[in-house]
C-alpha cells in the first residue's frame, strides 16, 4: 500500500525557477536575499531552468539543477546486446564479456543496518511523545549505512552502464519491475536494489549518448527457446539452470536463453549479438 506524505514528517525542500534564483561568481542567490556557496560537482552544460533545493535523510543539503540535456553520439558498433536481470548475476547479457555478478553490496552493511534498526526499536518514543536524543542518533546511523549501499550500488551500476552502451547500438532489455521488495529474504530483496539501480542507469546512459534501449514485458522469458520460439509448458524451476527446449532440441545456460529471447522479442538481430567488434574477450581482460 502506497504510504501518506505527511508535510512534518517530509524532508525539507524547496524549488525555485528562473527568477527565483540567480548563479554568480559560483555561489548561488536564491530569492529573499539568500547567498549559498555551492560545492559544484561538475560544470553545468548550460543555463539552468531551475534548481531543487533539498536536505535528504542524512542531513546533507543539495542543489540540484535543471538544464536541457544534450545527447552526446557515440560511434556506431553495429552490436546490440540483450540482458536479462537475475539474482545471481544482476545482468546476464547475450555477451559473455558484459555479464554483471551481483556485487554484494548490501552484505557487510546488512548486519550494521540489523543492529542501528534494533536500536531504534528499543529507543522508540512512545505514541504522541517526540523521538529522543538516542532514537534519533541512532536512525541517523541506519540511514547513513543505507546510503553508502545505496551509492555503492549506483556507481556499480553507471560504471556497466557506461561499458554496455559504449560498445552497443542497440539494447534489449527486460521491463523487470521489483517482485520481492517487500516480501522473502535480504538476498532478494538486495538483488531487487541492484537490479533497479541498474537498469535506471542503464536506460539513463542510454539515453544521453542516443542509444536505442528497448524495454522488453518481462512475461513468460524464462519459457521461451530464443533459438526456434517454441514455448515450454511450465516456467522453469529457479534450480533449474540449463534450459532445453523440447521443439528443436537447443541446449543454453537458462539466463543466457532469457537474453537472447530478449533480442528477439525487441526486433532486433541476435546475429549482431556476441563477440562483434569491441565486445570481444579482449576487452574483459583490459577493463
Ligand atoms: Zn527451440
């Protein structure tokens, strides 16, 4: 159930368009006479449109600005990839050099995070009384572990992303939306996290060096031969790692079965799919 927003309970922040706010000499003017000195962490492309103000859980400020966003071309490959995303291997790809193991990101912090949530629930104020001093420090550290997994995840995630789009034209990629957030265990529930930072930064990267990203309805993936079409009867177990199909006899590792049905299933040629061009073995060796 999607929860209420509550005004008192939300963080802090504040938009302002163009003649809210002005930039000179680096530091930002916000309207009522308010002078920010802002650490910039890149250059503005160019003139911002507007700029979000806003403080997030763990107390740190931000600006964030608006600007037109311009595509910046890649050269063409002529390779075209498809992923399937897994719980073992955040990405499996049609390219063995671009597969993305699960990074693991939430394992070390999981026990830290246990800890600060056990804190919190031993110091939690009564109904109707403000939080103490120790609830609040200790919702301050679980929201800081939770961030670092969280930016660990997004630098992974951009640094594929980046590879992916570099050496592809065009990529098909399964709509996977989370099944198990709020259900089953931290394995899950951590593999979701990972699979949706990816394919934000996928799509997002994709869309900046004009890339043709091809969002695939995830149904019935599992099932299909990528080689003939052929539909099996009942979904594969997850155990089951080796997928066979009945119709024309193919033999494929299951998830790579599910990436080439994903080629298939956007249009685009699995003849253009592994080890063309730069997306040979070599290149796993050098990144
Ligand atoms: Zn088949």
């Amino acid at each position: 159930m999607p929860r209420i927003k509550r005004k008192r309970a939300a963080l802090p922040t504040l938009n302002y368009t163009r003649r809210g706010f002005r930039l000179k000499d680096g530091r930002l003017h916000l309207a009522g006479g308010i002078v920010l000195t802002v650490v910039w962490s890149r250059e503005l492309p160019s003139d911002p449109t507007s700029v979000r103000v806003y403080r997030d859980s763990l107390g740190h400020w931000y600006a964030s600005f608006v600007v037109a966003g311009e595509t910046q071309p890649l050269r063409a490959t002529d390779a075209v990839l498809g992923v399937d995303w897994g719980v073992r291997e955040t990405a499996t790809t049609t390219s063995d050099a671009h597969d993305l193991p699960h990074a693991q990101h939430g394992k070390t912090a999981a026990q830290k995070l246990a800890r600060y949530q056990r804190m919190m629930a031993r110091r939690k104020p009564a109904k109707g009384q403000p939080a103490s001093r120790g609830y609040r420090q200790a919702r301050a550290q679980a929201a800081k572990v939770y961030k670092k997994v969280a930016r660990q995840r997004q630098d992974t995630a951009r640094k594929w992303a980046k590879r992916v789009v570099r050496d592809h034209d065009a990529i098909a990629v399964e709509d996977f939306r989370p099944r198990f957030l709020s259900k089953t265990t931290m394995i899950r529930k951590a593999a979701d996290a990972a699979i949706g930072a990816t394919k934000r930064a996928l799509i997002e990267m994709g869309r900046k060096h004009g890339r043709d990203i091809r969002l695939v309805h995830p149904a019935h993936t599992t099932m299909d031969c990528a080689t003939c079409g052929a539909r099996t009867k009942h979904a594969l177990p997850l155990a089951e790692r080796t997928y066979t199909c009945t119709a024309c006899g193919a033999i494929s590792p299951r998830d790579k079965n599910s990436a080439r049905v994903m080629l298939v299933r956007a249009g685009l040629d699995p003849a253009g799919a592994e080890g063309v061009g730069p997306a040979g073995p070599l290149v796993r060796e050098a990144a």
